[in-house]
C-alpha cells in the first residue's frame, strides 16, 4: 500500500496557489495519553492546520526544547509505543483526510526495522517522515523504502548548513524542506529570527521543493511574518504548551483549537 506523499504536495501547492503559506502542526503521540493525543491532533487539524506531524517520543529529543521534552516523558511514561503511533496516524488522517507526517529521531526507525516501519507507516495513511538525525549520507536505505511505499523524506536544514551541504540534503529530500529558523532546540520565542529569511533564500536556490520553516513560532504574528517568505509555517511547542497548561482535556482541546485558527489566520495575513 502506498503512503501519501501526493496528498501532502497537493496540500502545500494548494496553498501556494491561494497565495499563502502552509500551516503545519507538531504534537507528539501519547500525549496526554494516546487516544486524547488523536483528539488533539485532529483539533488543530479541523480548527485549520493544512498538515499535522506526529511526534515518536524518544528518551533523549536532542532537537526538542524543554515543552516538549515533558510531553515526551509523560508519553514514555505512559508506555507509548511504535504501534501507538502508528494507531495515531491511521486515525488522524482517517477522521481528517488531510495529510499527516511522523517526525521521529533515526533510532527508533533502525531498531524496529526500516521495511517494517515505513510498509506499517504507509499502511496507516501516513504521508512521510521528518528526520532531524539522520544524515543524508547514511540515508539510502531509508530513501529507498520510503520511495517505495509512497512516503516524503523530509530533512532539515539549519543557518549553519554550507551552501553545498544544503544542495546535497535538498536533492535527496522529497515532500518538503524543513528550515530551522535558528541554531538550538525547539520552543516559544519573542523573535523568530532574520536567519530564517535568509536560510530560506538559500534554499530555494538548490531545490523546487516548498520550504517550510519551525523552530520559534508561537503566535498570529510570528506566523504571518514567517509566512512571508515560507511555503509553510511549522508550529508545535506553542500548541504542546496549550495542552499542559490546561486544567483538563476539553480545555485543552478548546486551547489548541483557539491557537491553530489564530495561526491559520495569520499564515493567510502575512506580516
């Protein structure tokens, strides 16, 4: 069975041709637990997030910032498992039809097996995978079965990428390029940053594919000023925060709703 990788470039070449950029949404699997974190995933879909990525919490997140360090732990906690995230994906795209990625760090992938993991993720509806760890150079098996079963290998790139490092990592990449908006980890900032604009230039010069930029976006704001220069605006510390703030699972569905239609807004305001 194929994965959807089709669906996921119609999306960000539908929002394109509307002339804006792509919302994309992170939570992570298992969080709060793994049926409200498919509650929570669909939200912020419905609410108007164009894409949703699927966190497979891992015990050292070396991209992740603190926020989501402790949805990760209390995933872990709670025994969430490969086939858990699976059971996510399959759901959120079944009750949404939009497209849904897993983002995920190399180990768990290797361990549980590169045929088994994207034949399981292809069956479940999934449209690819990110993968922050993974170097393009040791990405062949990976590319291979993911172009086998249908599935977008989405790397990222960062300020700090040489200009042939980033020619060699888009050639390779399929669905989308992940732009990180600056050097460090995952979370809410007052500034997104001037690196990411300049990153994006960058990239765009090695590659047709959408550039979607995360790493700091937590507002309206941010997300209009990101989406004047991105194919996609990448929120997800912003909307894990939402969930562990709230006193229980309705208001934090309530909250991660609120945020995802401010932030659909502001990709289609742009700063």
């Amino acid at each position: 069975m194929n994965g959807n990788i089709q669906l996921l470039t119609d999306t960000l070449a539908a929002a394109r041709e509307e002339g804006r950029a792509a919302l994309i949404a992170y939570l992570p699997a298992g969080f709060p637990t793994v049926d409200d974190g498919i509650a929570a995933a669909t939200a912020v879909l419905d609410a108007g997030a164009d894409v949703v990525e699927i966190g497979l919490p891992h015990s050292d997140p070396v991209l992740d910032g603190p926020v989501i360090q402790t949805a990760d732990d209390i995933a872990l906690r709670g025994g969430v498992r490969i086939a858990d995230v699976m059971r996510t994906v399959r759901e959120v795209h079944g009750a949404t039809g939009k497209p849904v990625l897993v983002m995920t760090y190399w180990n768990p992938i290797d361990r549980y097996g590169v045929e088994r993991f994207t034949a399981e993720l292809a069956e479940a509806g999934g449209a690819g995978c990110i993968l922050p760890d993974l170097p393009v150079q040791e990405s062949a098996l990976w590319r291979e079965h993911a172009g086998k079963h249908g599935l977008a290998t989405v790397f990222v790139v960062a300020p700090s990428s040489r200009d042939e490092r980033l020619a060699a990592i888009t050639a390779a990449g399929s669905g989308f390029v992940y732009a990180a908006s600056l050097m460090g980890v995952t979370g809410t900032r007052e500034s997104v940053g001037r690196e990411a604009e300049s990153l994006v230039g960058r990239v765009r010069a090695t590659t047709d594919l959408p550039v979607c930029v995360g790493l700091g976006v937590s507002d309206a704001a941010q997300a209009a000023e990101v989406a004047g220069f991105a194919d996609g605006v990448i929120v997800g510390s912003a909307f894990v925060k939402r969930l562990l703030d709230a006193p229980d699972l309705p208001a934090g569905l309530a909250a991660v709703r609120t945020l995802a239609g401010e932030l659909a807004q502001g990709v289609r305001r742009r700063a």
